[in-house]
C-alpha cells in the first residue's frame, strides 16, 4: 500500500526544473504504519475536489495539477488523503484507477490513457499549469506508461499531436510510490492474491490455486507477447527519466514491490541522467489499512 509523505520538495514553486545530473539522496524515516467522475469498461478518472479551471484560489498559490495514477482496488476514500494533501500545496488532482484487466492488456490501458489526457487537456487549454504524474503500486503499468507512450508520440492515440504535445511541455515532474512493480509471473500472482488487494486476509486456496495455474498456463502460451510487453514497459518508464525532478518511496518489508527493484530503478535513472530522490522506509508494508497513522506521521 503506498504511503502518504509531504511531498513539498516536488511540488513546491522552485522544484519546476528539467532533468540533470542528480546524485542518490537516500531517506531513512521511521515508518510507522466533490467528485466528477467519468466511468468506463477499463478504469475511471475523476477530479478529487476543485478543477484547476474552478476558482483564482490554485493560480494564487502557484500550484498545478497532480495526476495521480491510484493503486488497484483502490477507492475514493482510500486516496482522499493523498488529495487533501496535494489540495493543503495549492495543486488540483485528477485520479485514475485502473481496473485489472489493463494490467495484462495494454491496449486496454492505452483506452484508459487517453481518456485521462483528453480530461486533462480540457483543464490545460483554459489555463496552463505545471503538471506531476504520481504513480502507486500497480499504477504505472495499468496507466501511466501508456500515457507516456502517448505524449512521447510512440504509439497511436485519439487526441491531436498538439494536445499531447501541451501535456509534455507542462509536465514537470513525477512521482512513484511503492513502484513501478514488475509483472513477471510470479510477483504477478503474490500481487493479485495479496490481502491489501483482495481485500480478505487470506485467498482461499480454490482462488490460490486456479491463480497460480493460470498465471503458469499464460507464461507457457503467450510467453513471447508477455516479455515483448514486460520490456516495453521498462523502456518507457525509463525513457521518462528527463521528465523530473523524480521522487520515489519504497519500504524494506515491501512484499509487493520489492526495495531492491524500486532502488536498481531509481539507481538506473540516475545513471541515465535522471534528477531522482529516494526515500525509503524501514518498515511500511503493503497494505491499505496502513495509511492513516502514516499520513497522520509523515503530514
């Protein structure tokens, strides 16, 4: 489950920079555990609270939009936390949770982008404001990459190169929370059959089993198609890395998204050029009944 820090450094006024040279900067912390929705057959977005458009109240507080790309199984109140937060810095936020399908579909989670970005150029064609993609757990690979892809112009949308072009040229920077997670068969199958998103404490073994099976029935017939999508997905997401400042969290006791996974990410970024910050908890699981005490906390 991710977490809910103070995120003042990417979000405040003088944070609007390009990428450059950055240098890991590792943060050890305690780690103490009014909508317009628009629904579809593949996710839905919404905007969680005031409209960037909605009032002068953003424009005098020099804030922006946060896109926040919200962890599956997630529901409004879970991310009302993360939209009060991003409301307290002066930045509106536009929520997109992405159904499980387009974890495994990504033609899928390309519809599902589109209908953000159409959502989100409506908001930047009446005033342009700065722009933050946040990506939690599964986020990036239901939505976010396909929405990279897009504005990057590498695959085919629905809106015109100059409407994706204005989401590239306001976006200023990014942030991921207990991600991006890598949907291999194996982290694939704990992460669907984990408490925090099946909502039960433990998935009764029929479920456990007919998983497993599947996920070991798809690797063997689509193992081709699977790796070719899991590698697209990895150059995308790097392919992003001058799109910053980055900030990324992650906890040591993470089952789903693994410390070391998110960190080789976030060192790779580095290597590329990236401007990244890392914050790492020590102990912070994965887990949705986690994020009061660690907002109350970190706020």
């Amino acid at each position: 489950m991710p977490r809910c820090p103070s995120l003042r450094f990417l979000l405040a006024p003088n944070s609007r920079r390009g990428g450059g040279g950055g240098a890991l900067r590792l943060l050890e912390t305690s780690g103490r555990d009014v909508l317009s929705e628009a629904v579809g057959m593949w996710g839905r977005h919404y905007w969680g609270g005031r409209r960037p458009s909605g009032g002068a109240a953003g424009a005098e507080a020099g804030g922006g939009v946060v896109v926040m790309f919200a962890w599956l199984s997630s529901k409004e109140r879970h991310v009302r936390a993360y939209v009060d937060l991003y409301a307290a810095l002066g930045w509106a936020c536009l929520v997109c949770h992405s159904d499980f399908i387009t974890l495994f579909m990504p033609e899928k989670a390309a519809v599902l982008a589109d209908r953000v970005l159409t959502e989100l150029v409506k908001e930047l064609k009446i005033r342009s404001v700065p722009v933050v993609f946040a990506s939690f757990s599964g986020g990036p690979k239901g939505c976010t990459y396909k929405v990279l892809q897009l504005i990057e112009r590498r695959c085919k949308g629905q809106l015109s190169l100059d409407d994706y072009q204005l989401v590239r040229d306001c976006l200023c920077g990014q942030i991921y929370d207990s991600s991006p997670v890598d949907f291999v068969s194996d982290l694939g199958t704990r992460f669907l059959l984990h408490p925090s998103v099946l909502k039960m404490p433990e998935p009764p073994r029929v479920l456990s089993w007919m998983t497993r099976g599947i996920a070991s029935g798809l690797d063997t017939l689509f193992i081709g198609k699977f790796e070719a999508q899991r590698k697209e997905y990895w150059e995308t997401l790097y392919s992003s890395v001058h799109v910053g400042p980055i900030l990324i969290f992650c906890s040591e006791d993470d089952e789903l998204a693994p410390c070391s996974m998110v960190q080789n990410f976030g060192r790779r970024l580095l290597e590329l050029g990236g401007d990244m910050n890392l914050v790492k908890w020590h102990s912070s699981p994965h887990d949705i009944t986690s994020i009061t005490p660690r907002n109350t906390e970190l706020q």
